[in-house]
C-alpha cells in the first residue's frame, strides 16, 4: 500500500512527514515532504424558500477561494405523512451563489444543510454540512 491516511491533524498547522520503504537490504532514506492544514469554512447566510410546491430556491455567501469545487445542498423530509422519508442532494458549481432544487415531493416538508466541497492537490475535501433549515 502506498498511501495511509493521518488524521486528527490540527487545522492551520504545518507538519512534515518522513517515508521510508524497508526491504531485505535493510531501511532505505528518508524522503521528506511538508504540507499545511487547513480549515475548510463552512458556509455562511444559507436560506431556503420554497417557489412551489415541489421546487425550492437556495441561496448563500460565496466562498472565495480557487479551491472551492462546488457546493452539495442536501435535503431531508421531516414529514410523518404516510410515513414518507425522502432525501436527496443537489450540487452546483463553485461559481454561483444560489440553486434551484426541483423534484419534491409536494405532500412533504424537508429540510436543508449545505457544504462545500474544495480541491487541494487533486484529493477533494469536503466541508462540515451546515445546521439543517426549514425554508422560509
């Protein structure tokens, strides 16, 4: 295996990590790379309200960073009608602030979080997805 995974790093910390492969001729050099947490911000002013009754309309602060890829809106039904459960997501790209999310079902009430998903060295990352709302 050639990759292993390190968390509970902290976040704005740099950390350099040493590799070495061991084979029967005994440990090979050292190779060092430094590399720098970061946080990834969580969304900010996200407001949901709903056009009809089967469509509702996002909208949210704009991350400004060339890393951000694009934003995940996720939705969850809290309706006991009929004991109905639906869930679902929706992404939109890194350069708007607001999304259409169509496809509800009319006969149930949801509600809606939001994350952003960003791109460092090709590995994507994604955000903590925000308290849930109830559309305006």
């Amino acid at each position: 295996n050639t990759q292993h995974i390190i968390d509970r790093l902290l976040p704005d910390t740099s950390y350099t990590v040493g590799v070495r492969a061991y084979t029967i001729a005994g440990p090979g050099e050292w190779t060092e790379e430094t590399a720098m947490t970061f946080d990834i911000p969580m969304v900010q002013n996200f407001q949901v309200s709903r056009i009809s009754d089967t469509t509702a309309r996002a909208t949210w602060d704009q991350i400004e960073s060339e890393a951000v890829e694009r934003y995940t809106v996720y939705y969850y039904s809290t309706s006991e009608v009929k004991r109905q459960v639906d869930s679902g997501s929706k992404n939109f790209s890194a350069n708007v602030s607001e999304g259409v999310i169509d496809g509800l079902d009319p006969n149930l009430d949801y509600i809606f979080s939001i994350t952003v998903t960003f791109i460092l060295g090709g590995i994507e990352y994604e955000g903590e997805e925000t308290d849930p709302i109830i559309p305006l």
